[in-house]
C-alpha cells in the first residue's frame, strides 16, 4: 500500500477524485470486468518479473481468452474451423525444444486464436465450441505443422467501466496474434504469443505485451496461397 499512498501525496488526491475512484472500482466488480482489466494492465508486469531470468523462448501474458482441453490434434494437423473459413490461410510450423537444443518429442502445444473478425470461440456468438483451437502433439523429432489462418487485430470490450479507463487516454487495440501454450515432461510451460511484422498496433498494443523476439515475419506459401512461418519453441528445465 505504500506505493498507494505515495500517488495519493504526491498528486494531492481530493476527496473528490477518491470517490470518484472507488465509485469506479466498484463498478468494475459489479461488470465482471476485473479478470480483463488485469489481464489488459497488469498481466505484462507479472510475467515480466517472473520470467526475466528464464532460459528458452520469450513468453507473455496467456491474457483472458485461454480454454483448456481444446481438441487432441497430431503434429500436422489443421485447427478446427468453419467451412469456407474466412482469412488468409497460414502454416505455421517449427519445433518444440529444450533450451539447449535438444529436441521434445511427444511435447504438447496449445493453440488458439482469433478468426479474421477478430473474435473467440466461446466468447463471441455463433462460433463453433472449438473453432481454431487445438492441442497438438509433437512428434518423435519435436517439429509440428499447423494449418490455419491469419487472426485479425481487435479491440477489448468498451462498454463497461474499461471503456471509461481508455477514455481518459488508451486506445483499446490489440495488435493481431496466435497464442500458444508449449509444455513437455520436466520442462517448465512457455506461454506465449505471436505477432506479425508490420500489423496494426504492434508497435501500441494496449495491453503492452508485444515483444521483438515475438514477431514473426511470414513468407509467400509455396503453391501461393497464403503464407507460411516458421518459430521454434525453446523450454527452461525445471528448476
């Protein structure tokens, strides 16, 4: 509470504007927006001191959209989706490691994403249960080949107390992403997500969790139909 009390002295808090506060964290609760509001401005500084001495591939925040027990998939598999998906395809492959190197087999890569709308399963309307989420086992080499399509950015929810807290001088984008949660027998799990070079609000995510190691840059696909990327994952032992 220390910190708390500092902004009160240094900023000569009135009565006014402290009511005016508690009025509004109230309001949060009464929402049900405090899981995204953490997630949105406070998540970023969480992963950040608990990961900063961690071997492997970068993490960031899981954010509120994670659903565990996605769909079982094989290591080249195709993300459950609609027919006649909308967006531009994309493969996306690479190899699950630890970080030295040594390859993972039968390691397990949770996958989600938003569609081309910028929408989630089972948080927006007349999506399919599953629609581009899935678990993918690795297989005896550690590689994966996952066939979806290209997410859209989006902006979090404004109608509730937020939307008062970005008025006030936020914007309320995220830049597009894939998630992905990486994790094998004495390895600690990797949460991560993944960006594309040049997309919209890469560079002012509202949710500050955009880093460089995490930008991807996708090529042409071969029989020119989409892209293709390539992005290994590396896992710290355990401690």
């Amino acid at each position: 509470m220390a910190a708390v009390h500092d902004v009160i002295r240094r900023h000569k808090v009135t009565y006014a504007e402290y009511d005016a506060l508690k009025a509004w964290l109230i309001q949060v609760g009464l929402d049900g927006e405090w899981p995204l509001f953490l997630d949105v401005w406070v998540e970023h500084v969480v992963e950040e001191v608990n990961n900063e001495a961690r071997l492997g591939s970068k993490g960031t925040i899981e954010g509120p959209y994670y659903v565990p027990g996605a769909p079982a998939l094989s290591a080249d598999a195709t993300l459950p989706m609609r027919e006649g998906e909308s967006g531009t395809p994309l493969v996306f492959q690479g190899q699950v490691r630890s970080a030295d190197g040594t390859p993972l087999p039968g390691a397990l890569v949770d996958f989600w994403q938003a569609d081309a709308d910028g929408l989630y399963a089972q948080f927006a309307p007349g999506l399919p249960e599953w629609n581009l989420r899935g678990s993918v086992t690795v297989d005896e080499k550690g590689t994966f080949r996952i066939r979806t399509v290209e997410p859209a950015p989006y902006q979090i929810p404004t109608d509730g107390s937020r939307g008062k807290l970005i008025a006030a001088g936020w914007h309320a984008w995220r830049p597009a992403h894939l998630h992905l949660k990486a994790s094998a027998p004495g390895h600690q799990t990797l949460t991560t997500q993944l960006y594309f070079r040049g997309g919209e609000h890469v560079s002012d995510d509202i949710a500050s969790a955009v880093k460089p190691e995490l930008i991807l840059d996708p090529a042409p696909a071969a029989d020119g139909n989409g892209h293709k990327v390539h992005y290994d994952l590396e896992l710290a032992p355990e401690q």
